[in-house]
C-alpha cells in the first residue's frame, strides 16, 4: 500500500478491481464503509462475479478475467479523451514531457526489441533522450511527436470503449458509467483509491495489471494524497513482512537486490546500483544503497565484514538464473534436481499449481521437512485419501520429517499489515504439545550445521561459521533481539559529517532511522527500510497510542511505518509545486517556506525546495513513470495480453499466446488447454468464512462453509443439467475435480468478441485434513505459469469444462 | 312391544336367571380395555391442561414436572388412540342410529328429568350414550391428528409454522369439548344408578336393563345362558 | 535501555452499549411467561436496541461465529446444498443467521444481492411469550430484552409457534428453546452483543433505542441519497416494535430480505388460542360440571325400582322355561 489502511476512509471513490476486500479483507473493509456512510465516498466493483464487495457497491460492471489491462488503458483512452487529468500534478509529477528514444515503437503486441527464441527483448531503445549535460529531455509544451504524452495517447488509442466490451465483456455503457465516475476524481478536490489484491497479482501479466491502474491513478493525480493511492491488500497477515524481509530468492532485506553471477566483484555489482540523477537536482535516493548494503552484511557476518573483503561480498550467493522462485524450484524436483526440501510454513500442494506436478515433484524427493503449525496437505502428500488424494503410498519413498511449530497467537513478534505498519503482538497462549518456535527450529539447523563445518571442514564454510550469533540464548534468539537487529546499531562511534568532534550515535547504540546508515562499517542493519522500528526510545512497533490529530487518519503513534513511519509514500505528491496542498482539506506536508511540516513524516528531504527537488524520490528523475523505460519486462507501456489459457484469441494481436515474454518450461507448455476442449472460463478465489488451508481445521469456520463447491451461472446451469447443490465435474487439461454445485444470478455469461463466455468460480479452502469435509482445490486444475515480472502463478485466468457427477467416493 | 330381531349384542352378552336377573354385559377384556381408555383419557386431560392454562401449570408436578409432562403427553395420546380403537371395533355396530333414537333425543327432558317410562324401549345404547360414543371417536381422531403435527419431537420438520399454529388452536378446542363429553359421561353413569358394576364387574340387574335398556334385554332373555 | 509500555486498545471496534446495569434479575421483568400476577419492575432500565445495517452488511459471517464463540454452541460441519447459507436455517446452535437473496432490481434491471442477518429481533409484543405455557421459561425485561430462562422451560415448541418470525429452535438433546438473547449476560455488563463488537464493518450497532433511531435516520439519508428512496427502518409496529432492527434499502418490500415479513404480528390463531379459548374451554368444563352438580342436587334420582327387577325376572323365567 502507498497510504494506510485508515486513510481509506479519507476518499472520494474507491475502486475495488482486482481484488474482493469485503471477502478475503473484511476488517479493513471497514475504513471503506467509514468513508461511505461519513464522505459519501462511492464504491466501484469491476470483477467477473457480483462479490460480497459488490453487494455493498454504489456500481458494479462485471469483466472477463485476466482482461483488467483493457480495462484500464480504455480508461486511461477516456481520460485523455475528455481531458480529464490532472494537469498540474502530471506536468509536474510524471515523466510525460519526457522524450524518448527514436528506435523505440510498437505494433501488433509487441514492442522493439523482441526475440521470441529467448521469450525477451533488447531493451535498449526503451530510454529517454539524453542530453549533453547527461539529463533526459524534455518538452514541458508536450508538442515532440517523442513526448511520453504523444506516445501514451498513441498506444492507448485503441482500447475504445467498443474494443474494451469486445474483449472484457463489459457492456459499453456500464464501462463508460465506471469511467466517468472515475474520470470526476482528476480534480484536485476528489481523490480515488485503488484496492486490488491477488486478482491483480496472480496472472501471468499481474504486474502490468497494478502498474497500468498506477498510471491512471498518477494521470488523475490521485498518488501521494490523502484517500488516494495504489493500494495492495496482502493475502497474508505478514506477506508485507515476507517480501521486506526478502525472503525471494533475488533479494536481501529491504528491496535490495541479490547479485548475479556475472557480478564477481562488489565494485561491479555496485556500478548498476545507487543511481545518478536523471534530472537536475533530484535526489535519486537509491544513491545510498551502499550504505543500506554494507550496514546489512554488517548486520549479517559482523567483524567479518570489512573492507578489505569488500565487506564480505562474496560470503553472499550469486544467481545464475534470474531467481529460483516456486515455480522454477518445483520444476527442477520434478526434474529429479532436488533432493530435500524444507517447508516452512507453506501448503504448495494446494498452493501451488498444477497439484499432480507437485506430486510427483515430492515424491522425487529424498526428504521434506516441514515446519507449521497445522497438519498441512503437503506433509501426507504420500497418505492415500481416496479420490481427495490418490497416491500409491507404498511407492513414494520420500520421507517427511513433521516439525510443529507455534502458530502467530502462540509468539511474540511484529506483523506487517498491508499498509506497511510493523505491528508487534504477544503471545496469547502457550504452544501446545512439541510445538516449538520457527526461531527455535531454525536455531538448531544452523548450530547442528556450524557444528558440523567445524569438525568436518567442508567447502567455503566462512559465511556459516562467521554468521553474527550473539543472542542471549543461542539456542533460540529472542523476537526483540532479532527485531532490534533489524533496526540497526552502530558498530562504532558515528561522527557527524559536518563536524568530526561530535558523535552522532554512540558504539554500541540503536539507530534511529536510516538516515544515520554507513557505508564505511560502522553501522549494521539487518533490514534499511525498518530502521526506527527499535530505537533507544524502546520498540516503536509496539506503540498502542490511538490518537489522530484532526482525525486526518494517519494514527503516527500507532506501531511503526516502514519506512521512518511514514504513513503516506510520495507525500511531497499531495502539495503543488509551490508546496501547498493541492485540496486544503486533505493536507497532509505542506511548505512553510523554510521547510516541509505536517501531519506526516515528509517524504523528501525536509528541507528540499518545492519546486526544485521531485517528489519521486526513489527514482532517479524524481517524477514517477508513467513510460517504464526497461523496469518492466513486456515493456514500458502495458498491452493486453490474454492469458495462457483463453476463450478466445487476443484480438489485438491474435498471434500471441498468453504474455509473450513469460517464462513457459517445456512440459508445462504441454500442458495448456484450448478452448474448443475446454470452453469455460475458470477462476479461483478465497471466501470470507475461511483463511487458506488453515481454517478448515477449526470447527467454527467449518461449520460456517463445510464443503467444497464451485459457483456457476444458471445459464451455464441449464446448459449442464445441473441444479444448485448437484455434484459436478470440474476438469482441465491437468487434473479433475469435484465440487457442489452453487448455481447463482452473480456470475452471468459475457460476449467477448461475439462469443458467449461462461464463468466457472472455484474458492480454495478445502483439501483432505482438517475439521472441515474433505475436498478439491483450484490448483488440481491451475496451469503451471507465472507472471513474467514476479512469476506468481496464473491462478486467476484458465480454462475447464464441466459436467453434472455423482459424489466422490467417501475416503 | 316392539320386536327384537334388530336388537345388536355381543358376544359376552348375557342373562343369567336369579332374584335379580343378573345381565352380562361387559367382557373382562372390554372392560380392561375401557378402564386404559378412560385412565389415558384422565391422565391426557391433566397433563394437557397443565401445558394449557398457566394457573393449572402446577398439575405438572403429578408428571415428575413440565419437562416429563410434555415427553409423556404425545405418548399417552398414542396409548389412548389405540386402546379407543379396540373400543371402537368392539362397540361401533351397537352404537349405529336407531330410529327410536331419534325419539328419545327429542324427550329429553323427559330423559333429564329421570321419567324413562315415558321413553321407548332401547336397545345396547341410548342415544346419549351413542353421542358420546361418537364424538369421542370424533375427537380423538382430531386429537391425534393435530396432536402429531404439533409433536415436534419427532414430526417438527414436515410441517410449517402456520398449519402447526391451526393444529394447536383445534386440539385446544377438541380437548375441551372432549373434557365435556368426559364430564356427560361420568356424570351420567354416576346419576343413572346401578349403571357402575357394568364397567366394573361387568354386570348389571335385571332390573337396570329392563329400565334402561329393555329391547337388549329381551333379545338377550330369548336365549338364556346359564 | 528505557522501555516504551505498550498499551492495549480497550476495545476493537468499541462497542459502547447503554451503561452497565447490573445482574438484570426478576425485578426488572416486565414480562414473564404464563405468569399473571407479576409484581411491577422495581427499577426501568433504559430500552436498548440493536440496529443491523442491511446496506453496510457484507455477509462476512463474522456475527455468527462471534455467537458461536461466546454462547459455546457447537453448529455441526453440514455439507454444502447449493447456498451460501450455513448452517442452512437456525438451528439450537445458531441463534443467528446470514440469510442471503438474489434479487434483480425491476428498476434498474441490476442484480441485488441483499444479505441479512435473521435472528431473534426482540420484540415489544413478543409472541413467544404470549405462547409458552412453563411459567417464567420466556422473560421481558424492561429494556426489552427478551429472554429465554432454560431452567423453566419444558421444551413444547409453543414459543415457535407464537413468534411471527420463526425464531426459536428446539434442541434435540436437552428439549429446550434456544434463540439469541442479545447477549444479555453481555448487556449487562455494560457490553454490546458479540455479534456487534465482531461485525467489520458496524453493519450492527448496539445502543439505546433512541439513538440506534437516530443514527438510522442519518443512514436512511445517506441511501436516499444514494438513489434508494424507498429505504427505511425496519421497526415493525405489528408487534409493537423490536429491539432488533433493520436498516433496509427496499423498507417498501422487506419480503425480497429472505422474507422478513411485511407486518409482522402474533398470529390470529395464536391470539384465539392463547386468547379466547383458555377462557371459553375452561368455561364450558366449569359450566359442563356445575350443570351435573345442579341436576344431581335438583334432578329426579334415577333408580331402578323394585317392579322393574321383578319385571326382568318375569321375562327372564319365560324365556328360559
């Protein structure tokens, strides 16, 4: 999220496209219905089912799956059409003056560059025009035919509200009601928020999905402002936590990156990072990453780490593909690459796509480890459960090592919400049986390990037996111990800059934020972006003062905001040019003429000029993007692209299938269904009742949704024979399944470019342990792809049939 | 005098000569068989007006309490509708309208009265006897047919609120109006002297059938027992 | 190293009810089942109501598993019939329920998906009261809770047949009448029900009558403004308003809320029955044995004579020889 929960509450429209924050987000749903019932804010739903979020909707328009691209450069088309945006804050704030290379263009789908043997481009002419001084051009009139406005007007120009019914289904007249809704908050005075969660992220183009509403949100001026923002709702109590934390296989804590093998040396690895400005007098804060890299290796090998060792770089791994994420990982087991596993606090078998895989990645297997709380399906991969898992238990030869763990009410530690706020809790009760912390378990791993480099040798041993261990209890580090690492601390005395005599923090004593970070060794810091979470001053996240000065909702005293408990990313967005705001009512920082003060901690330099230094900080041109240059792998405008598996042909570019720089291994190309086998148009979702796999497993919630089921249209019905409550048979090219029939007026077939494309829903909390009845999970069906920029899987878009069954036998 | 070929009797019915003719005119069986019907009934009516009327709720205390009383009360309902139909095949044919019934309803003040030498001679039953008989049949047919659909213990769920509702307010009525009949009918054999043994030892004088029931009788005298 | 105390939040959301009243006890009955000479209340507790919002109601569930939390019930793992609905109806275990409707708006030709939390809704007038024949087993208390006392109740199902909402359900093991009590343990203690301080979205409110109408007025503006300009609150004066009451978009057709009824009242027969005939019926009983009483002290004895005894044996004698 770039606001907070509770600033929800402070707009005028929310837009829940891509995500279904009543159902899967209830408790902060709330700060929606507190904006409705006190600002007579209006809500939008865009989804391809009527959801709990629509029942509560000023306006719902329903839309084909994996087609919100369309959807939103239509939007993007009406706006530029109507000259609703917000011009001020665009000219200012974006790159749309901004020129562009001659060779870059685009046509049928693609952009210059593609090869489609390696599924890549050569991105080289996806860049500005660049001065002899080194700074980019630009046309501040927008008239260069090389302008990103002209390009953007250009690209955009196709997705008329008819092209957008065509391929998304949506009746033009409700698309054009959506937009004029949407189109009313360019005004400086409206405000609209943006909540999507995994209907965005789980396709196979989910990051061009979020980036293509940030541009219209950054054209309508809603970034940075009180009610506005790009806001991402985690799946996940602590999945905010998980990716600052970094644990992807690319990245170390704090959005930095891991280096690649090319990158032998930290000299080299450090030339394509800490970039210089693009623009004069812009901040371009990744410039600091040295210090946040060194305070981390720090933090990590201690005295180590030094700079006669390029402070321990090459204690770190180096990546020789672009990163082992999940799908890639289960490829190479079922390939017979990988020989243990451990699983930590993960179900893959129901979370992971195409289950048959799985199983027989697992069983590839020599031995798994799993460590969680409940009996999850994936450690009784090999137990035979009847059709609910039909495995022949005597010929997997994997042995499974069940480690139980404490659950999050059971230890003491800080979650990270959606809105970035490090919330610490405590343990409400005592584990039970052999339950042991994750700490804990790891602890021993890592000991047994040191152990066991130090008796036997072993090749390059110096990262595990140089590891900082300094806990107070070795055998299990302590949440305030790990969480004052995270903060940071000065290694040795830091002196101020403008004057050596005086010492900034003291040997031995916690930062205060990062600001006081060192790339010479003298600080550590386990994660840059929670520096200030533990201070001197105490645990910062644990801060339960509910006040709000002038009820603005940004609650600076409750727990901690990464980063340097700021409330609101791009603040410096919500003040013109001039450093006022642009709607008095919704200040947030504003100038005082020597610098910026307000109810937020600023996001810039406090004492950086309004017009001279851009709001945009972490970039080096200090606007935001609206033209991506090389970030994005498809390209720096967002295409439509339909997914793997379609209904029906991208009308745009009939001759690509699904995202064309998309990573597709062989077998699973294989794999994909065709729309004449498999007519209907499926896709998976969470209910309300449940939370993943683990509540099944409590009788409450059991009782509440008891039984697997999937929801179809009645026309779909009819066609089928089926009547609400009958078993049907759910199958794609991967797998089958079984689920009861709900036959329901929210899903309605859509006309996508002539056809009648009916919708198949399939909720995914049942599998065959727990309290609840045993079941199916969408991921029996679910094609093996993932997005081409994170690689989550495409579980939100695929193709199945469907027939009325008998029940599965009872197992 | 009238003839007597008409005249009904059952088996067990009888005159055996003496100083009084003694008459036969309930068998062990029909009398067991009457003393449950009318024990159920009395138990029915206690029980039911318990769970009725709030001032006669403490008459739950003879069941073992309201918990015992309204699990027992469906039960002696189904007891009582079984034991009533033996009785019924037992006495359905000697309570058939005679036309000297007709004639005796429309004396009834001669009945009332006690003047029964006003009154034609009458087989079996009386015509107040038969009205008892027949809207106790009547009645406890409704009873337990409004008293299963409101047995929700076993029979809740195929019934809505609304016929529920009807069948409570009937069986309220039935059980009055059968409360009634009861009151007539004990009052009845209380007045009519000699009237008791019947149910009791099961026979009655000579006397008592010559009075009250003298076609019987003289069927009966046609074939002497004993 | 000096520590920051962390402080809890007192309630999340706070769910402030009326002050706390006490232990609310045989003094502050207004009403008690089959019970006619109650003694007046000896205090008059300030009348609470809880108001459930259809139109910010997202059928989350939240409300029921806080019910089943805090009443410790135990609602069985049914399986799915083809409804979002579980359990499928009220059960002894689930005092409350999302019902849920889909319904295409004739107007606007958009689809409806109205949810609705069913449950006891308290009423003024309450049938299920007027029904039960086990004094004390249904109790009214003066801020219009009513509640069901399982130590006196016997189990007949009357109050199913006395409520005009089809509320109470009878438990099949320990034969008693179960429905919500609007966490009247809760109330008085000066907390909201369970189902109110669980709701995400204060879809349930919890307060005084008076102030739960006032703020209802505000959000029937709010939708008027909205473009329902048949919305309404749902406080049926049938049975002289209820203690739960509905924020509804359609107030003119409550029906499409999974029928919650139009105007509601105690059933005509229920009324005949628990009216008319307990007068009559004990009537005609006393009348039947004053009539028997007066005609055995008045009437003419009717005895067999003498003559008649020997009449008999005359025949008898004949027919034998």
């Amino acid at each position: 999220m770039t606001n907070a929960w509770t600033d929800i509450k402070n707009t005028d429209l929310v837009v829940i496209m891509g995500g279904n924050a009543a159902e899967a987000h209830p408790c902060g749903f709330k700060w929606v219905t507190e904006a409705k019932a006190n600002r007579g804010a209006k809500l939008i739903v865009v989804d391809p089912r009527y959801t709990r979020s629509a029942s509560v909707a000023d306006f719902y328009a329903p839309i084909r799956q994996g087609t919100d691209i369309a959807f939103l450069l239509g939007l993007i088309n009406y706006c530029i059409l109507n000259d609703k945006i917000q011009w001020d804050y665009a000219k200012a704030y974006t790159n749309i003056s901004y020129l562009v290379k001659d060779g870059f263009a685009y046509k049928d789908g693609l952009f210059t560059g593609y090869d489609p043997v390696k599924r890549d481009y050569d991105k080289s002419t996806w860049d500005y025009q660049v001065g002899p001084d080194g700074y980019v051009l630009a046309d501040e009139t927008l008239q260069h035919p090389r302008c990103v406005w002209n390009l953007l007007k250009e690209h955009v120009s196709i997705y008329t509200p008819e092209m957008v019914e065509r391929i998304c289904g949506t009746p033009k007249e409700k698309f054009l009601k959506v937009a004029s809704m949407i189109a009313e908050t360019s005004s400086k005075t409206k405000t609209m928020t943006s909540m999507y969660a995994l209907g965005w992220t789980q396709h196979s183009k989910g990051s061009q999905n979020i980036r293509t509403m940030a541009m219209l949100q950054l054209l309508l001026g809603n970034i940075g402002v009180r009610g506005g923002g790009m806001n991402a709702l985690r799946g996940h109590s602590n999945i905010q936590g998980l990716t600052d934390i970094g644990l992807m296989s690319n990245l170390i804590p704090g959005y930095l990156n891991l280096a690649t093998d090319k990158e032998k040396d930290f000299a080299t690895y450090m030339s394509t990072r800490g970039f210089k400005p693009l623009r004069p007098t812009q901040m371009s804060y990744w410039q600091n990453y040295k210090k946040f890299f060194v305070s981390f290796q720090k933090a990590m090998f201690g005295d180590a780490a030094k700079p006669e060792n390029d402070f321990a770089y090459d204690y770190l791994p180096k990546l020789d593909v672009p990163s082992y994420d999940m799908l890639r990982m289960f490829e190479l087991m079922h390939n017979g690459k990988i020989n243990g596993y451990i699983c930590q606090g993960f179900n893959p078998l129901l979370a992971a796509p195409n289950r048959k895989k799985l199983t027989e990645a697992f069983s590839k297997l020599k031995f798994m480890v799993t460590m969680d709380p409940l009996e999850t399906e994936t450690s009784r991969f090999w137990e035979n459960h009847g059709e609910h898992n039909d495995v022949d238990t005597a010929s997997i030869q994997t042995e499974v090592y069940q480690l139980p763990t404490t659950c999050f009410a059971e230890e003491e530690g800080a979650l990270v919400n959606s809105g970035r706020w490090l919330q610490w809790h405590w343990a409400g009760g005592s584990p039970p049986g052999e339950a042991k912390h994750d700490t804990w378990i790891m602890a021993q791993i890592f000991l047994r390990m040191k152990k066991l480099y130090q008796a036997e040798g072993g090749a390059f041993p110096d990262p595990i037996m140089n590891l900082t261990w300094n806990y107070h209890d070795a055998n299990e580090p302590e949440p305030e111990e790990l969480a004052k690492e995270l903060n940071g601390y000065a290694v040795a005395d830091v002196k101020d800059p403008a004057d050596a005599t005086k010492t900034l923090v003291a040997a031995g004593k916690q930062l205060s934020g990062f600001g006081q970070l060192q790339d010479d060794g003298s600080t550590a810091c386990g994660c840059w972006i929670y520096s200030g979470c533990f201070t001197e001053a105490g645990n910062i996240m644990a801060k339960r003062d509910n006040s709000d000065p002038e009820d603005v909702g940004l609650f600076p005293k409750w727990a901690f905001s990464w980063p340097a408990n700021r409330r609101i990313l791009y603040n410096r967005a919500s003040a013109d040019i001039t450093g006022k705001a642009w709607d008095p009512s919704r200040k947030i920082i504003e100038w005082d003429g020597a610098k910026w003060a307000g109810y937020d901690v600023p996001d810039i330099a406090p004492t950086a000029k309004p017009d001279v230094v851009g709001p945009f900080i972490m970039n080096p041109e200090g606007t935001a993007r609206l033209f991506a240059r090389g970030t994005m792998r498809e390209g720096p405008f967002p295409v439509h692209y339909e997914p793997f598996e379609a209904p029906i042909k991208n009308v745009i570019a009939p001759g690509i299938r699904g995202n064309p720089v998309v990573r597709v291994f062989k077998d699973d190309a294989e794999q994909f269904g065709n729309s004449d086998e498999f007519p209907l148009a499926a896709t998976s979702y969470r209910l309300t009742e449940h939370f993943h796999y683990w509540t099944k497993h409590n009788r409450v919630n059991a009782a509440l949704q008891p039984e697997f089921f999937v929801e179809i249209s009645y026309e779909l019905a009819d066609e089928k024979g089926v009547k609400a409550g009958d078993w049907v048979r759910v199958w794609s090219k991967r797998g089958s399944i079984k689920a009861k029939a709900v036959v329901t007026r929210r899903i309605r077939p859509l006309i996508c470019d002539g056809k009648k494309v009916h919708v198949v829903g399939i909720p995914l909390h049942w599998g065959f342990t727990g309290a609840a009845r045993k079941g199916f999970g969408p991921n029996t069906l679910t094609p093996f792809v993932g997005d081409a920029n994170s690689d989550t899987p495409e579980f939100k878009a695929w193709l199945v049939n469907l027939e009325k069954t008998d029940g599965p036998a009872v197992s | 005098m009238s003839t007597t070929e008409d005249v009904v009797t059952q088996p067990g019915d009888a005159v055996e000569p003496g100083r009084p003719v003694t008459v036969h005119r309930y068998t062990a069986a029909a009398r067991v068989n009457h003393w449950i019907t009318a024990v159920s009934l009395v138990l029915l009516a206690l029980s039911g007006l318990a769970l009725f009327h709030p001032s006669l709720f403490f008459l739950t205390n003879l069941f073992g309490g309201g918990q015992t009383t309204r699990a027992i009360h469906p039960w002696i309902g189904v007891v009582l509708f079984f034991s009533f139909s033996l009785l019924f095949i037992r006495f359905w044919r000697a309570n058939l309208w005679r036309r000297e019934d007709t004639q005796w309803s429309k004396q009834i003040t001669d009945v009332i009265g006690g003047h029964e030498e006003r009154l034609p001679e009458l087989g079996k039953y009386n015509a107040g006897q038969k009205l008892v008989f027949w809207s106790m049949t009547l009645l406890i047919l409704t009873l337990i047919i409004t008293g299963l659909a409101m047995w929700d213990q076993y029979f809740g769920e195929y019934l809505a609120i609304e016929p529920k509702r009807i069948a409570a307010l009937i069986h309220a009525l039935c059980a009055f109006t059968i409360i009634c009949v009861w009151i007539v009918h004990v009052y009845a054999a209380i007045w009519v002297k000699g009237t008791f043994s019947a149910m009791t030892s099961g026979k009655v004088t000579g006397g008592w059938a010559w009075r009250h029931h003298r076609k019987w009788l003289r069927k009966l005298a046609q074939h002497p027992t004993r | 190293m000096a520590y920051v105390t962390p402080h809890t939040a007192s309630a999340n959301p706070p769910t402030k009810g009326p002050a706390a009243v006490g232990d609310m006890n045989e003094g502050d009955l207004i009403r008690r089942s089959a019970t006619s000479n109650l003694p007046a209340p000896t205090r008059q507790l300030e009348p609470v109501a809880k108001l459930i919002d259809v139109s910010k109601c997202i059928g989350c569930k939240a409300c029921q598993s806080a019910c089943i939390e805090w009443n410790d019930t135990k609602p069985g793992v049914e399986h799915n019939v083809g409804v979002y609905e579980n359990p499928h109806d009220l059960t002894p275990d689930m005092y409350t329920l999302m019902r849920f409707s889909e319904w295409i708006n004739p107007e606007t030709d958009n689809l409806e998906w109205l949810i609705r939390k069913d449950g006891c809704m308290h009423c003024a007038d309450p049938g299920c009261l007027k029904a039960c024949p086990a004094p004390g087993a249904i109790v009214q208390y003066s801020n219009g809770i009513v509640d069901f006392v399982h130590e006196n109740c016997i189990g007949c199902g009357y109050c199913v047949k006395g409520c005009p909402f089809n509320i109470p359900r009878i438990s099949k093991d320990e034969h008693k009448a179960h429905k919500c009590t609007l966490c009247s343990d809760r109330v008085a203690v000066g907390q909201g029900p369970a189902c109110a301080k669980a709701c995400p979205t204060h879809a349930i409110m919890f307060g005084t009558k008076e102030d739960m109408k006032k703020h209802a007025a505000g959000r029937i503006a709010d939708l008027k403004a909205r473009g329902y300009s048949n919305a309404g609150l749902y406080d049926p004066q049938g049975v002289g308003g209820t203690h739960v009451m509905y924020v509804l978009h359609h107030n003119d057709k409550p029906n499409i809320y999974s029928n919650l009824p139009a105007d509601p009242k105690i059933s005509p027969i229920v009324n005949v029955w628990k009216g008319a005939t307990k007068v009559v019926g004990l009537a005609a009983i006393g009348l039947a044995a004053a009539a028997g009483v007066l005609h055995g002290i008045f009437g003419n004895p009717n005895r067999v004579h003498e003559e008649e005894e020997a009449q008999a044996e005359q025949l008898v004698d004949r027919g034998v020889h």
